[in-house]
C-alpha cells in the first residue's frame, strides 16, 4: 500500500478561553503534513513509540495489551457497540491490520476511539484508514495535563485512485493524557464513521519522576533508612543524582558505591552521624529530566513512657501522633515517608493528595492511641490505613483500615484516630479517601461508579461480618469491608463513620440522652444530658441561669446560693436564719463568744464559756474550755498544744527555730537543717528525719549511691565494686575505660599450620579481637609455601589426558592387521617439569573419528555397496569395547574376518573395514579416538594411524 495523504492546514494554533475575565492559553498544536516533517519536527528530548497493530490477531479487542496506551471509546455500554480492536484491513499501511472500532452498528451515533497514555505525550502521529476507499473527515479531542482541552479537525482528502490513506502528525508545547478520534457530523445531522488508523506514534518527554523507597533496617549492623530509587519506566532517562537536602540535621548519606549518574536504579542508606543524637532530612533523587521524588528522613529518641502526643515522623504534609498510658521502653525511632502506591490501597479506596506512606520502627509497645492529621478542608471520608511486618520490616501484612473515629479539630481540620492499637515493631501507617460503595452509585463524584470494586460478588467479604462488600441483587452491602464493626446490621456509635451503612455518620444522636456534668458549670446549670456532635459526645447544658431570688437555690449559676441576700457577706442570709445581716460575725455559724451578744442566733447570750470549770471563760482567755488543764495559768509543756494559751505552741522546745520541735518529729534540735520538712540531700545524714540515711541516691539498687561513689546510677552493673570488662564503658568508676585490658591473652586464630599461626586476644575499641594471628589463604604456586595451611605446598592444579595408537601404521590388504591406542593422564603440579602420572581408569568406548567429508553405506542395507568415490567415511562409527580385547588402558582392535554385511560398526570385521576405508588414499591419516573417566571426569584424546590401501576390493 502506498502512503499518500495530505491536509489542508500546515499550522493550528487554539485557544481554550476560561471562566471569568481572564484568558487562558490552553496549548499550541502544530499540525505536520507528512511522516517526514513530523519526524523533523520532534524535539531530540522526546521518546517515540510506534505501532503498526500487525502483531495481533484479527478481532483482538484491545485494552492495554500495547506498552503505555490504553484503547476504550466513550460509546462503550451502547446497544451495538464494537469494541475498540484489530481489524484485518485491505488498506492499512502496513498490511494486514489496522486499529478500528468504538462505533455504533446500525445507530446514528459518533464513532470515537480514546488513546490514553501513561506516560503524558507531547506527540501524536498516525494514518487514517477506512474500510471502503474514503477516510472520512475526524475530529481530534485533546485533554492536557494541565486540566485544559482543545479541538483539532482534520479534513481528509480524497487522492485520484479513490483509496488513499491521509497523515497527521501533531506536537504540542503541553503534554496531553488523552486523545479521542471522534467523527465528523454530516449535513442532516448524520454521521459517517471514518473506519480506523494505523501506523500510530505516540513521543513523549520524560515528565514522571523517580520513584522513591525506603524502610529501616540494620545491614552491616548500622541501624538506618535502607532506600532505593528507580526511574526504569518507558521514557524514563535514569537517576542523575541522590543528595542530601541542605536543611539535613545529623544525617549522612551513604549511596551504592557502584551507582553511575543514568542507571535506572539504585540504592542508598541514611544513618544518623551522632546515633546519640535526633536526626532529620530528606533525600532527594533527580532523574536526567530534572524530575524528582523525595524521601523524608526521622530519627528521635522516644523517651521512656508514658506518651501523650508523641509526634513520631517526618511531619510534611501529614501529623502522626501517638500516646500510651503505659510506661514504654526509651530507644531510638527510625522513620521515612514515601508515596502512596494505589495498588497497596484496599478495595473500595481512593488515593489522597496529602496521604504518604510513613514506615516506623519504634520502641512504642502496648495499648498505643494513635492520630493522624492531614491538613486542608474536613474530609469525612478521610481513613487511617496501618499495617504490621511479621518479620521485623522485610515484608509488610497488607494495609487494613483501623480508624475508630473521624472528627474536625480547629487547627488541622482532617484527623483519624485509632484507640488501643496493640503491639509494635516496624510497621506502616498511611491514609486513604473511602471512595465507593458497591451500589450503582458515583459515590465520589468522578464520573465512574463502583470502579474498583467486584460487582456482585458476595464472596468478597473481607472483615468477615457477614456482609459483602458487592453483594447480589436483593442483599444489602457492606459500605466498608475493612471494619467488621461497620455494615448495615451495625448500631451506630459517636465516632464520625457511618457505622449503620445508611449514608449518614452519627445519625440517630448515638450515645445521647444520658445525665452528664456540663464541665466549668456550677450549681444547677452543672446537670447536663449527652450528645453527639462532630463524632464526639459531649454534655450539654440543660438549665441556664437566672436571676437570683432567695430561695436556698442558686439562680444565677455563680457558685453562690441566695447571693445579694447576704448583706454582711457572712454567707446565711435573712431567710437562712442570719439574725443581723448587718454584723459578719452573727450568724447561724457564728461561735458564741462572751459578748453579751447572741453571736450563733439560737436565742441565747453567752451561752457555756466554762465548760471544762477552770475558774477562765472564752471571753476571759480560755483557748479550750473543754480541758481543765488548758487555760491562760497553766504551764507549757511540749505537746503540741497551746497550753497557756499564749498563741504560741510549744515555745521553748524548738531550739534551732526551724519550725520543727523535738516532740514534733525533729531529729536534731540543734541543726535547723534536719527537720521532718527538709529534703533529703545525699550526706549520710538523715536529713527528713524518716529514720532513713540518702534514700533516693541509688536509683539501680546496686548498694553504692551517687556520693559513695557511682558514676552511673541508673546501671546496676556499674559501680566501685564492678569488674571492668572490655565494652568501652567505666564499669568500676575508677575514671578509666577498659583498663586492665580485660578479656585479653587467650589464644585465638585458625590454624598453625603452614604459613598460618595463632594469635591472642586483646581489649580495642570495646569489643575482644584477635591479634597477632594469620590465616590461611589461597595457594601460591612457586613460592614453596603451604598458603591454604592444608599441610600441602604448590599443589596440584591440572589434570590432562594423553594418548597414543601403536602402531601408527595399518595395511588395510593383511590379514589380522590390527592396531591398539593406549590412554593415559597426568596431574600438572607447580613443577610444570615432572608431572605427576595417574591411573585414568578403564577405557570405556573407541570409535573411528571423521577425516574429512566422509560418508558410509546405509548402515541398514543388507549389503556393503562401495562407497561414493572421492569421500572416505563417516564419524561416529561406535566399536563397543565390553566385548573387545582391553589392555590395560588402552583396547586392541583387529580386523581379519570375513564379512558379514553388516557395516554399521567396526565389530571386527575386515571386510567392513575395507568397505569403509577402500577409498581412502595411501598413507591417508585416520584420526582414531578413546574415552576414558579420571576421577569422576570423563576425558577424550585422538591420535591418527595411518592407513595404506595398495591393493584392490
């Protein structure tokens, strides 16, 4: 097929006007006439792709069998569709097929054909063919990566042979994600379908970045981020560059010391310069193109528990915090955050722009709260996703869903939260949208519905709560079937989920209606009933206040009953009993005292005011009218009392003033230092007078506090009385690390046998090794040394074969002309002059080996013919030896028998031989051939006879 095409426009430039009072330039399109210019045209940065559709069968519907394109058509679903699919096409460019459906059979409806690349392009060329001679006229329907679209039309045309097929190449300055071929409306508003394409070219530039990994391991035993980087996509150009951002904390880089700039992968490990201290940073990997992706960096040492908002990771975009009521061991917390792989979501979840996957090896154990905060507007579908490794962080357990509650908070607004979360070790928290609900519905607004989802397939049912996530017709179905807690038989609860599958969170005020305290409310205005507002129960107040009345109830909420009727303020007001509302110190409270006034309001004057009958009343200086021996006569003693009512407790028995007396708990009298109120100090002295001597100053328990000498008291194995060992710590606070070299002088090393000798053990750096000693290696040859201190110098390092035919002569013409070829072998040793002979065992097979272009007899015919003259025989004519003459290594064949007309192996017989061999010429040499097995290798050597064949046949 001839290629010929033409359009009527060599350049189209369009405009996409949008919304509003600006204008927006959607892209440039140039339009290319012929294969050549468009060619010419491409942009040496582009990579192009091509295909011809040859290599599929005819009918093949295609989806996304071709590498980075994914065919459908906006009219699937329409009754009489065909499918998008190779057609065998006597016109297509390159015979036999061509790219043809997404039209209507027998329907007035568009044809249209949709192309959507994975990686975006920025060019696009193919030919349009139809199956009757006219390509009919196509409109193209651009979407760019920038949310803009444009439309090109082409008008085909018609060559003089009424066959011809039309080009169109096009470049755009903004890469596109999607073209739809669409045909063109004819006059009457019919449409004529423009048949297929072929020869289709898709180039584009490298836009996707690399693609960033990475977990905490501990290979070569240094704890890290192990990561890795890749950019082996179609059009991909390689990692350029692996770096370390400036604004990095403590943090050091170590990359693959192999890693060439443009290898399409490679990996690299982050660790902290001062393991001691937090580190921070991010990686940052740049493809050829100047893409890149990065990978977030954390170290922090997780102080020993209780938590309460810990944050744990690299905090950008996403806020993951955690708490434990529990006492959680201290250690080091290694984390990194990378992308969102769509592939690990579980069904019925959508990826989310500010979601990353954060890995984290934590020292964090038991009943652990965690929440995640995403920033931007409330999103109530917003999910926590967290999964656990079984073996320490190789693999991962797949993502499950484990929020609990989801609720706006006033400074991040997007928070999920999961309670009681036991166990950690490495494991991976990330976030989700739930997207769609199994129910024909576009739940998530995209224009799809139930996409990702099996449809009707009642045997999905992953949370086990009896209910399918895409149930049949008539079941209801799971809205998540990752929470056995959530599904349509489910009560709902206060947490911000739609626990019932109804569609609406928290309906029904779950957990509402029960008597609770309004918190910062007093009085009645404290009683309050439960209710559930943004996923949370919260009390709300009942009663409000009022104006205060004098009623024995307070009003107004202020804490205060009857307030404002309580003049002197004395707290009884007039309706309460005050007597004098005018005086404070008269009330129903008040003590009587010797006034002549009715102080308490029972109606009486200076009621009992000697109680106890010792000649002094209240009103005379008594200060405890119920002991006779308190009153302002009596002598004081030390007793805690004021017993002469003087104001004054025990004056007299507190030598030092300290506030403190010696019947009072005062161990030392004389030293104002040393009272039951001082803190303990650590001196020997028992300071707090407990009748204990510097408690609190051996924290590990190991008998020695911090001023007896303990240089670390939180390690009882590390004191005075210790024993140094080699571990680069002072075990017997003697101010010196490892002195004494312990652990050292034992004997240590491989062998002492040839070069190789033992060695000792000495104290370095903190850990025993081994000085002094030599191990073995490989052997040298030459140097006389035992190298490998297997007892041996310059041993062995070749075996080889050798061997011989005796006699080299054989008379083809004399009876019992016979000849033997002996084998034999030989170790070559580092002395390349005497070699050292072996027995190779016995010889198992002889045969007479090619010598030139040589043919035989049908080995199946019943009798010996004469060969083609000019040719001599055939190579691998086999002699059997198990019943031949076998001479210690070497065999004895003989040929002096008649014939037996059997020529298809040398059994002896002269006569085959003869008719093998009658061409060949005098004195010709005939390669001959023995096998042989030496220590367990099977050898093969040739030698040559000659043959001599003076007389005739």
């Amino acid at each position: 097929m001839k290629r010929t095409g033409g359009v009527f426009f060599v350049l189209a430039i369009l405009y996409l006007m949008a919304s509003g009072p600006g204008v927006t330039l959607a892209a440039t399109l140039t339009v290319h006439e012929t294969e050549a210019d468009f060619a010419a045209a491409l942009d040496p940065a582009i990579i192009l792709r091509s295909e011809n559709f040859d290599g599929f069968a005819d009918g093949t519907i295609l989806t996304d069998q071709v590498g980075d394109v994914v065919f459908s058509s906006p009219n699937e679903g329409l009754p009489g569709f065909v499918a998008v699919q190779v057609l065998d096409l006597p016109r297509a460019v390159s015979e036999p097929n061509a790219l043809g459906g997404g039209l209507v059979e027998n329907g007035n409806v568009q044809q249209k054909i949709a192309l959507d690349l994975v990686p975006p392009a920025s060019a696009l060329a193919f030919y349009l063919v139809a199956q009757v001679p006219i390509a009919e006229d196509v409109t193209l329907e651009f979407d760019f990566v920038d949310g803009t679209s444009s439309t090109l039309p082409f008008a085909t045309v018609i060559g003089p042979d009424d066959d011809n097929v039309n080009f169109l190449g096009v470049t755009s300055d903004t890469a596109f994600a999607r073209v739809t071929l669409v045909s063109n409306d004819e006059s009457g508003g019919l449409f004529q379908n423009f048949g297929g394409c072929d020869e289709l070219q898709f180039g584009y530039f490298d836009v996707l970045p690399p693609i960033c990994q990475g977990q905490p391991g501990d290979s070569g035993g240094v704890l890290g981020i192990e990561g890795t980087a890749t950019d082996d996509r179609p059009g991909d150009t390689g990692i350029a560059s692996v770096e370390l951002s400036p604004d990095s904390m403590n943090l050091d880089l170590l990359l693959d010391p192999l890693f060439m700039p443009g290898d399409p992968a490679t990996s690299f490990k982050a660790i902290a310069i001062n393991p001691g201290l937090e580190a921070q940073g991010t990686v940052l990997v740049t493809d050829g193109a100047g893409n890149s992706c990065t990978l977030c960096i954390d170290f922090k040492i997780v102080s020993e528990g209780p938590l309460l908002e810990e944050d744990l990771c690299c905090q950008d975009p996403i806020f993951f915090t955690v708490s434990n009521p529990d006492i959680t061991p201290a250690g080091p917390m290694f984390c990194n955050s990378t992308q969102v792989d769509p592939l690990e979501l579980p069904p019925g979840y959508e990826l989310f722009d500010a979601c990353v996957v954060l890995t984290i090896d934590s020292p964090i154990s038991g009943v652990t709260e965690m929440t995640l905060e995403v920033p931007g507007d409330f999103e109530s579908r917003l999910r926590m996703l967290f999964a656990s490794s079984p073996d320490g962080g190789l693999t991962f357990d797949p993502f499950e869903d484990v929020t609990t509650e989801v609720a706006p908070i006033p400074t991040i607004p997007d928070p999920t939260r999961l309670k009681g979360k036991k166990g950690w070790s490495v494991v991976k928290v990330t976030c989700a949208i739930l997207a769609e609900v199994c129910n024909g519905v576009d739940d998530d607004g995209d224009g799809l519905i139930d996409e990702g989802l099996p449809v009707g397939d009642s045997s999905v049912d992953f949370d086990e709560d009896g209910f399918a996530l895409c149930p049949q017709v008539g079941e209801l179905g799971d809205c998540n079937d990752q929470l056995a807690t959530v599904n349509p038989a489910a009560s709902e609860v206060c947490n911000g989920l739609d626990d019932d599958c109804d569609g609406v969170a928290d309906d029904g005020d779950p957990g509402g209606g029960i008597a609770c305290d309004v918190a910062d409310q007093l009085g009645p205005c404290a009683a309050g009933i439960t209710e559930c507002n943004l996923s949370e129960l919260s009390c709300e107040q009942q009663v409000f206040p009022e104006t205060e009345v004098c009623d024995g109830v307070d009003n107004d909420c202020d804490g205060q009953i009857d307030d404002g009727f309580d003049v002197d303020g004395d707290g009884f007001t007039t309706c309460a009993g005050d007597c004098d509302d005018t005086d404070a110190t008269i009330n129903p409270a008040a003590a009587e005292v010797c006034d002549l006034v009715d102080n308490n309001c029972d109606g009486q004057v200076d009621e009992g005011f000697d109680v106890d009958n010792d000649n002094f009343t209240t009103c005379g200086g008594d200060c405890d009218d119920a002991d006779p021996v308190i009153n302002p006569g009596a002598a004081e003693i030390c007793d805690d009392l004021d017993n002469n009512c003087d104001g004054q407790v025990d004056e007299g028995f507190d030598a030092d003033t300290d506030g403190f007396t010696s019947c009072g708990g005062d161990c030392d009298d004389s030293d104002a230092a040393i009272n039951p109120g001082a803190s303990e100090v650590c001196d020997a002295v028992d300071n707090n007078c407990d009748g204990q001597v510097d408690e609190g100053f051996d924290v590990d328990g190991d008998g020695f506090t911090t001023c007896a000498g303990d240089c670390d008291d939180a390690d009882a194995a590390i004191n005075p009385a210790a024993a140094e060992v080699c571990d680069a710590v002072d075990n017997d606070c003697d101010g010196l690390v490892d002195d004494g070299n312990p652990g050292s002088g034992a004997p240590c090393g491989r062998s002492d046998v040839g070069v190789c000798q033992f060695g000792v053990t000495a104290c370095e750096g903190g850990s025993v090794v081994c000085v002094g000693n030599i191990d073995p290696v490989d052997e040298v040859c030459g140097d006389g040394l035992d190298n490998d201190c297997n007892g041996a110098a310059d041993e062995a390092v070749e075996v080889t074969a050798v061997c011989s035919v005796s006699p080299g002569l054989m008379n083809i013409e004399s009876e019992g002309s016979s000849f033997q070829v002996s084998l034999s072998s030989l170790i070559d040793t580092c002395d390349l002059t005497n070699p050292i002979p072996l027995d190779p065992g016995s010889a198992t097979t002889a045969y007479i080996s090619q010598a030139g272009a040589a043919t035989l007899p049908d080995p199946f015919a019943p009798s010996c013919p004469d060969p083609v003259d000019g040719f001599l025989f055939e190579p691998g004519i086999v002699e059997n030896l198990e019943d031949r003459k076998i001479t210690g290594n070497g065999v004895n064949l003989k040929f002096n028998m008649e014939s037996d007309g059997d020529c298809s192996t040398l059994d002896g017989n002269r006569q085959d031989l003869l008719a093998a061999l009658s061409d060949a010429l005098d004195d010709s040499q005939v390669p001959v051939c023995i096998t042989s097995s030496i220590d367990g290798v099977e050898f093969t050597c040739c030698s040559e006879v000659t043959v001599r064949n003076k007389g005739t046949r």
